[in-house]
C-alpha cells in the first residue's frame, strides 16, 4: 500500500484452512458451503446469493430465465485478516438481465491505474453506490475520482469485460453498497478478479479476490 492509502489492520495471509476463514466471516454474512444442494434449489428461484436477507450463498439459475436474475455478493475482512468475496464463484444464465449487489464492509481505500476509475461493461455504463466513507460519490457513476477505490469487481478479458469499482466502507460495521446490471450474450466461464492491490495473501488465493461466472 502507498502512503496515500487509509490505514487498516494488519493483514495475516488466508490459511488452508477454509472452515476457519469462513468462521472468521460470520459476524457479517452468513455464508452456506453446501453449493450444489443451493444450485439445484435455485433452479427456478431467480437470485444468486440470497436465501436469507443479504446472506451470501451461491446458486444456480435457469438458462431460460427471462425475468432479472439477482446477485448478491458481500466482500468482508475475516478473522485472519483476509479480504475475500462472498461467493467468489457462482452461475448466472445468458440473455438476462443479472443485477448484482455487492456489499463492501471493507473501510481500506487502495490504488487502481486510469483505466480501472471508469465503470465498464455494464448496462447503461453506470453503477450505482449507496454509502461509503465520508465524500464518496452516491448515486449513480460512471466513474470515482482517486482515493476512492477500496476493491473492483472485474472481468479483463472474454467475449463481454467488465469493471465496477467498490468505495470504501465508512466503517467495518456501515458498507457501501454497489448495485449494477449486466446482460451476458455468451454462454462460458468467465473469470473475474479485483484490479486494487489490496491484500497481498487474498489477491493470491483464488476464491478470496479472483473467482469464476459461468454463464449457461
């Protein structure tokens, strides 16, 4: 981090121990590991991450849903110290509407390069923020203005890329909230990473800052 960055709490690298970082999320998510009992009781419910209000749980939609599919991601700092996204991985269909919701309880701010200030990739070209640390832009965006950044949600590369760009949280306890629309016109994986250097260990670890959409 450069000097410009907000202090946080030293980060410790996420261990092999999945169980234990899970754990450590639980003050502000609940998170449900049983993902493909979640895909096969999603079929037909419309939503990725939901289930209990804000809880994020992974499921799996149907390919010829034609009403908005929800997603709800919620990016936390675990006990060891990690960054991580929650769900990292998860299916959405093709030709529909995704509207996504990541809740940030991350308060550190980091640096991105030019490109990664500017929203991208979705649709109507904005994002939309609620919250965030004191002076964050609210509303709808399509761009943040340096010091601003705390993580992305970023597709570099495939038949359709993406970025949004997540504010800090105001506190560990008040998030920022991001909400942005995304219609994937191409079934396959696509894989997805956070552009801020923020924690070394979790930028490392897949499944904490890189995941993977697969669209059906």
């Amino acid at each position: 981090m450069t000097a410009n960055e907000r202090t946080r709490s030293t980060k410790r690298p996420p261990t092999s121990n999945v169980g234990a970082t899970l754990l450590g999320a639980t003050a502000l998510v609940v998170v449900t590991v049983a993902v493909s009992w979640f895909a096969i009781g999603g079929l037909y419910g419309g939503c990725v991450g939901c289930g209990s209000q804000a809880a994020p749980q992974a499921s799996t939609t149907s390919s010829t849903t034609s009403a908005p599919v929800h997603v709800y991601l919620t990016i936390v700092n675990t006990a060891a110290g990690a960054d991580q996204y929650l769900p990292a991985n998860f299916t959405v269909p093709a030709n529909t509407q995704i509207d996504f919701q990541i809740t940030n309880y991350d308060n550190g701010a980091n640096n991105l390069s030019g490109p990664f200030w500017n929203v991208s990739g979705t649709d109507g070209g904005t994002e939309t923020i609620d919250g965030g640390m004191p002076g964050t832009p609210q509303g709808a965006v399509s761009q943040l203005p340096y010091g601003f950044a705390s993580h992305t949600f970023t597709i570099p590369s495939g038949p359709q890329t993406l970025n949004v760009i997540m504010p800090p949280a105001a506190s560990p306890t008040d998030p920022a909230v991001v909400t942005f629309s995304v219609t994937f016109t191409a079934s396959g994986t696509y894989n997805w990473n956070c552009m801020a250097p923020c924690d070394p260990a979790s930028m490392a670890s897949p499944g904490f800052m890189a995941g993977t959409i697969t669209v059906v």
